[in-house]
C-alpha cells in the first residue's frame, strides 16, 4: 500500500470564494473537507465543517456568549446570512501539513500523529493539492500495520 492507494480526489475552492459557495461545494460534493487554492493553483489553506461553524460567529461574542446568543434560532439565521458573502480566506486554516503521493505510510502517520491531523492534503511537487488523505486513509494505514 502507497499513499496514492489511499489518496482521495482534492475538492478544491478558491481563496476569493465566499462562504456560501463553500457550503454549496461540500454539500454538492459529499465532502467535509475542501482544500484552499491560491491564484496560482497552489495549496493556501483548507476548510472544515467546523471552520464554517466557526465563520458564521460574530466577532463580538465569545465562550458562552456563543451558546446563550445561538439559543434563538433567529439569530443563527441572520448570523448565517451577514457572513455567507465573507470571503474563504478570512476563516480558512492555514496552519497545515502536507505530503506527497511518493511518501511513505510511515510519514504519513508520523504527520497525522505529529500534528495531530485528522486529513493531510497531498501535494505535487510544486505544491498543488492532487488529493487528500482522510480519517478513512488513516484506519487504512493502521489495518495495514495491525496485519504486519
């Protein structure tokens, strides 16, 4: 087993998307996970379920705030509307690591267990994302290495 055996297909999103045309291309691409291109085609962050929950919080709030202001469903709402139009590169993760489809799956674990990643986008050589290995790949490795 290779990292290309494991490897999904990258959904990928451009920076200057809105947050609305991200939860449009997860929910049209069955996917949890987008991957940030920059203009260039290259990889400039990723964005989760939860980075899109946190998106739509209003900068004014924090801690139980949060909870107590999203008790009313009115203010998620009106929440969800005044940050749709926001820009991906506002509230994507830029803090990220990354390998490419010739690494080891030793590498790859080593990276999920490192930095405590759950998926770890995979680049080519000049840093475009091709894939993205998800928590499926990472039980794959472990099967692999439980049978050896």
């Amino acid at each position: 087993m290779q990292a290309k055996d494991i490897t999904k297909p990258a959904i990928l999103i451009s920076q200057d998307a809105t947050l609305r045309e991200a939860v449009e291309r997860m929910n049209k691409e069955h996917t949890n996970t987008l991957l940030v291109t920059g203009e260039n085609g290259v990889l400039v962050g990723e964005i989760s379920v939860t980075d899109l929950l946190d998106a739509v919080i209003p900068d004014h709030l924090g801690g139980d705030d949060v909870l107590e202001h999203f008790t009313d469903e009115n203010n998620f709402v009106a929440a969800v509307k005044a940050a749709s139009d926001r820009p991906v590169s506002e509230f994507m993760v830029q803090d990220f690591t990354t390998v490419s489809s010739d690494d080891a799956l030793i590498t790859i674990v080593g990276n999920a267990i490192g930095f405590q990643r759950a998926r770890i986008p995979v680049v080519d050589k000049d840093d475009r994302p091709i894939g993205i290995i998800s928590r499926q790949g990472l039980k794959q490795i472990l099967a692999r290495f439980l049978q050896e």
